[in-house]
C-alpha cells in the first residue's frame, strides 16, 4: 500500500490478550477517573453526539430501515445513541465484550467476534470503523469483506490516526497514534485513494480531523513520555489534564484546517 506505514513483526493473534487487557484504558472506561468520572463520561456523551450527527450526514433517506454495522464497537454507547435518535437497527461486533459485558443492551445486536469469523445476516446501508482499521491485522481482506457487507450506495466511514500530522512529527516515538504494537497499520490520503478505487468505490470525503478531538491523542503522547502506568488510578491526571487543554485551546482551536492527528474518511459502494 503505496503511503502507508505497518509493523513488520506483529504480535500474534493469541498474544492479543495480553495487551488488550482489563487495565486497557479504553475498557477500563470512566471508572478509572475516580471522582471524576461524571466529567469523562459526560466527553463521552459529546463524542458520541458527534459520531451521531456525522453519521446522519450520510444516511439514505430513501431508505425505509437502515441496518448499521459498528466494527471493533468496544464500549458501545455510539450504537445505543444511534439506535435512540436515528431509528437504526444496530449491530456491533468486537473480537472482545469487556466493553458491554457488564451492562444490557437489549435493543443491540452485540457479538463477540472477530471481523474475519463475522457472519452478516443482512446487507447495512452504514459501516462505522472508529479507530478499528489500524488494529486489523489483515485491512485489505477486511475491506473486501466490508464491500460485501454494504448495500450498493452504502456508505463506510472511517476514523484513524493520521501518521503525516503536525503532532506526529512533534512527538516522534511518543505519538499515541503509532501505539505499537496494538495499531498495526497507519494510512494516508494515497493509501486510500490506493485501497478505495473505482468502479468498487468512490471516496466521498477524506477530512484531516475527526470526532475524536486531536487534543486528547496528543495528550495521551505527553503521559506515554512521562512513563505512565496505563493500569493506574488517572484520577490525579484530571485537573492538569483540565489546566492543559484550556492553555492549548489557542491551538487545537484550529484542529479543521491544521492536521493534528485524527482523519475521517466516507466511502461509498458503488456496484
């Protein structure tokens, strides 16, 4: 893939667990905030109304029932928002359920599976991949099985770290997006325009900002130089983390027009 970088010597699937584990901050979720996770779960709130309206941009409105299909879904509070205020029935696969396994989601369709075993039951007119493609050990297998997953006219967004951003140059070795050796592939413009060519496809918009506010990546890169212990309390990170984004509001106000480490990527099937 012509522009985009990949670990030559990944982890083997079995080994995954031991990285992707209950301390994973991701899976660990708003609990590990102590005090504070009112605040982190009412940031989680606003990124999933982002995901939500970006998502109802494009939509079939001539569809009567729209099927949407979350890849790597993790914590699934995008696809229960989805569900509430688009209409949509949801289904979300990740290859582990510590993200749901202590809730109920009645109204989802949560699976634990990988996306390779993933077996579709019905054709979706929306797939979301929010940071899931960089950790997919095989993305060109997984986007032809995605082809087969959509309805022609069905759309695929994509969500990744971008490797050629400003942060990424900044912070070198402690970027969060090479998060190595979890993130196996980072893309760019070319390796898209590589990977989604026509008559299959046709590329939407390729945005260099995301839902995900490039802030927090960057910041995840200032704690991994520092040494953090990822499976500790972050409850005393909440008020430098606070003090820290208010001094570099100045900056990261300009997140749409500067690259600073996020992209998004809409991509229709068209035969």
């Amino acid at each position: 893939m012509c522009q985009a970088v990949w670990l030559t010597n990944p982890v083997s699937k079995e080994d995954l667990d031991n990285y992707y584990t209950d301390n994973y901050l991701p899976y660990q979720g708003s609990a590990v905030w102590g005090k504070y996770r009112s605040f982190v779960e009412r940031s989680q709130v606003q990124l999933d109304k982002r995901r939500v309206n970006f998502v109802s941009k494009w939509l079939n409105q001539k569809d009567e029932q729209t099927h949407m299909l979350d890849v790597g879904c993790g914590n699934p509070s995008f696809l229960d928002l989805v569900s509430k205020k688009l209409n949509i029935t949801c289904t979300g696969i990740d290859f582990s359920d510590l993200g749901w396994r202590d809730k109920t989601y009645n109204h989802l369709n949560l699976r634990k599976v990988s996306m390779e075993d993933f077996q579709p039951t019905e054709l979706y007119g929306v797939i979301t991949l929010w940071h899931y493609l960089e950790h997919d050990y095989h993305p060109q297998a997984t986007i032809e099985k995605l082809y087969n997953c959509l309805k022609p006219g069905g759309k695929l967004i994509i969500e990744v770290p971008d490797y050629k951003s400003m942060t990424a140059k900044l912070q070198k070795s402690y970027w969060q997006g090479w998060h190595s050796p979890r993130h196996l592939t980072l893309f760019s413009a070319v390796s898209f325009r590589e990977i989604f060519q026509q008559p299959k496809w046709k590329i939407l918009k390729h945005q260099r900002y995301g839902t995900m506010d490039a802030f927090t990546l960057w910041w995840l890169g200032i704690l991994e130089k520092k040494g953090i212990n990822w499976a500790g309390n972050m409850e005393p990170k909440f008020w430098p983390l606070v003090f820290l984004k208010i001094l570099t509001m100045p900056i990261f106000i300009f997140e749409k027009y500067l690259p600073f480490g996020i992209q998004t990527l809409v991509v229709e099937k068209k035969i």
